[in-house]
C-alpha cells in the first residue's frame, strides 16, 4: 500500500511479498493454489493488504507455489483459575501458553474489572518458556458477585516480551472460555445493639447483636468471645451468668458465606460490682451533750470494686 513504508521485499518467479513497518504484509502474483495467504485463488495483478497478520521477516525468496513469513509468538492457549467464588487473600492465577518461548522483562500485567474496578494480574513467572503465569490476590473491598472480566491483550507496562528471534510477541489474547469467577472481598459488620451498664452490680448480663453483609456473599456465621476466650457461635441474644466481680469484654463477629471474617468485631466493655462499700464514722459529738449542734466526720471504702460514688445520711431526732 502506497501510505506505507516497505523495510523488506521476497520476490518470486510468479509471485511477490513486502514487509512493511508496521508488521503488515502485501502480496501479489500468481494465486491458483491459494499461496498468496489473502484467502483466495485470485491471481493479483497489484499489492494486496494481508489481514489479521502481523509479521516481521520473510523468506529470501518467494517460490511458485508457497510464501514464506516469519511472525512473532503468540499466545495461543488461555488457563484460568477455576470457576467459583474467591474471598479476601485468595489468588488468581492464569497461565497463558505462547507458540514458542518467550523471554520477560519488568512486570506486563493482564487486566481484570471485578465490579467497577481495574485490576492486575501482575506477572509471576515462565521466563523462557512457552508457560507464563499471571496472578492477582483479591485486596479488601473487592467485589464482584456476577463475574469478573479479563482484557483482549496483556499490558507490558513499561517491560518487554520477545521471542528467540527478538522480536515483540504478540499480545492479543486468544479465544477462550472465561468461568464464572466471583469475588467477595468485603467483610461483614457486626453491631451490639442492646448491653449493660457501664457499671453493673449483677453477675448476669445479657447482649443482643446482628450482623450485615451488603452486596456480600451473606453472613453465615456470628463468633462471639468473653474476656478473651476463643471465639464460639452464638445466636442473640446471649446471656452470661455467675461473673466475677470486675472488668469483662464481651466481642462479637461475623464470618460470610465464603469465609471472610469482620475485620472491626464490636466490643463492648463493663464492671461488675456486687459488694457493698464499707462507711466509717471517724469523728462525732459526745454520747452526752449540752450542745444543739453537731458535726460528723466520715469515710468509706470500696475494695477491689468500683469505688465510693456517694454518701447518703439520716439524721434521727430524740426526745
């Protein structure tokens, strides 16, 4: 074609190729057995544009019944992770097969969209072979419940794939069927909705509590834990009773159907304090006195509990 620059021409007794610089091929000439690769028997009588083809190096000669062309290596065969739903910290990893070996610099990269968003597979490893490997990990807050997408073409972003020859692969992806690969990356929430008081004077307690996933896989399981405990099912409301006087920590969690667990469990913190505090007069009038006024001086203490909040008095008259 006349708007492009010719870097290699193979001609033949009956029939002609040129390279152009953009990798493009034209050919022409005698055509019976389809050896001009257009697809046809015609025989062409001026430069035809070869489709679909990119190349870059022709045979040194092009002979009667055949046209010799060097392309670059492919990617000619797609593995996908397995179909089904993936959670926070779970990999994905596709392995792409090429025509011939190819050697990697830098990290190319194969884009996915889970949801809205657009992530990275990010190369792994195959340098040198006809078998690379790509993966992405799902972060936090991924999420895609219909199925991911994958782009038509590998990113080079910034590095390099070539062949033997040191020529650029070609990176168009090739036909393949994409499983359906969901991705839940979003934790669910727990919330306590009804507890004691900050201070309590009962060994029983009891905590209502409910959990959500939204746009999630769904909540299959709520863990919950006091003062430390390894964490158990429950179901709210849950009661405790016979506790020790003292600081306790009740936390709850849930846990989705694909296993992520809530990254924030809501706690709720509280005394128990079922002694009395101990009062002390410490300065009073004589048994016997002349006098219409007194004063009182007077103490208390509360141990190991939550400390003396108030006093309260009575005053009762005699004769």
């Amino acid at each position: 074609p006349s708007s492009k620059t010719v870097v290699a021409v193979a001609a033949g007794v009956r029939n002609s190729l040129v390279l152009c610089s953009d990798g493009t091929m034209a050919v022409w000439g005698w055509n019976p057995d389809g050896q001009l690769g257009d697809g046809t028997t015609i025989t062409r009588t001026a430069p035809v544009a070869l489709s679909g083809l990119t190349v870059h190096a022709l045979g040194s000669s092009s002979p009667s019944f055949h046209s010799l062309a060097l392309a670059p290596s492919s990617i000619i065969a797609v593995s996908t992770p397995t179909a089904g739903l993936y959670k926070k910290g779970d990999t994905l990893t596709f392995k792409l097969t090429t025509a011939s070996a190819v050697t990697v610099s830098g990290t190319p990269r194969l884009a996915l969209t889970v949801g809205s968003t657009t992530c990275y597979a990010a190369y792994l490893a195959g340098s040198g072979s006809t078998s690379l490997s790509f993966s992405y990990t799902v972060q936090s807050g991924d999420n895609d419940m219909d199925g991911i997408a994958v782009a038509s073409a590998l990113n080079l972003n910034g590095g390099t794939m070539i062949d033997a020859s040191g020529a650029a692969i070609d990176l168009s992806m090739p036909g393949y069927t994409l499983p359906t690969i969901t991705v839940d990356g979003t934790a669910p929430e727990t919330t306590i909705t009804a507890q004691p008081a900050t201070r309590s004077k009962s060994a029983s307690v009891e905590f209502i509590f409910s959990a959500t996933d939204v746009s999630g896989s769904g909540v299959a399981d709520i863990q919950a834990s006091l003062d430390g405990a390894a964490y158990a099912t429950a179901t709210s409301p849950v009661s405790y009773t016979g506790l020790a006087d003292g600081p306790h920590t009740f936390v709850v969690r849930a846990i989705d159907a694909v296993g992520n667990v809530d990254e924030s469990p809501a706690s709720y913190t509280w005394t128990i304090d079922t002694l009395a505090p101990e009062t002390s007069i410490t300065a009073q009038p004589a048994t016997h006195s002349k006098s219409a006024s007194a004063e009182f001086t007077f103490s208390g203490a509360d141990g190991s509990g939550t400390g003396v909040a108030a006093f309260e008095a009575s005053l009762v008259g005699g004769d």
